[in-house]
C-alpha cells in the first residue's frame, strides 16, 4: 500500500505570498504613521508641560516601534514558512 501526501493540491502558494505580503506591509505603514503622530504628541507634551500627553505619547511611540518590529519579523517568518513548506 502506497500512501504519499499530494503536494501538487497546493497551488495558492503564490497567492498566499502576495496577500500576507500587503497585508504586513499595510501593517508596517500604519506604525510608521503611529510612530510619526506619537511622536509629534509625546514632543508637544513634554514642551508644554502636559504630562499626560508626553506619557500616552511616548507609550504610542513605543507600541508603534514594537508593532513595527513584528510586522517585519512576520515577513521573514512568513517566506521562511513557506520555503520550508516548499522544501516538504
């Protein structure tokens, strides 16, 4: 009895590619604006003395370079699954 996986059934890998691939870099975009509009807060805060508006700046500055890191992480984790996947 000869049974073997059918590796030919996934044909979308390209497709999965492209997607995953727009969907991390709409990801990536929408940190770096964070990061740009947290920034600019956190620098009007702590020039006016408000001390809320420096601290939720600084804490979005930081969300946004973590969401940033990930996204690009999530890139290379992505291709490194899929070769692996293709390698199979």
């Amino acid at each position: 009895m000869d049974v073997f996986p059918d590796f030919e059934g996934l044909s979308g890998i390209s497709e999965l590619r492209e997607v995953a691939g727009a969907l991390l870099m709409f990801a990536l975009i929408v940190a770096v604006l964070m990061l740009i509009v947290s920034a600019i807060c956190w620098a009007v805060g702590a020039s006016n003395g408000n001390y809320q508006t420096a601290t939720r700046g600084r804490i979005g500055v930081f969300v946004a370079l973590g969401a940033a890191i990930l996204a690009g992480a999530g890139v290379a984790w992505l291709n490194w699954l899929i070769t692996i996947g293709d390698q199979l």
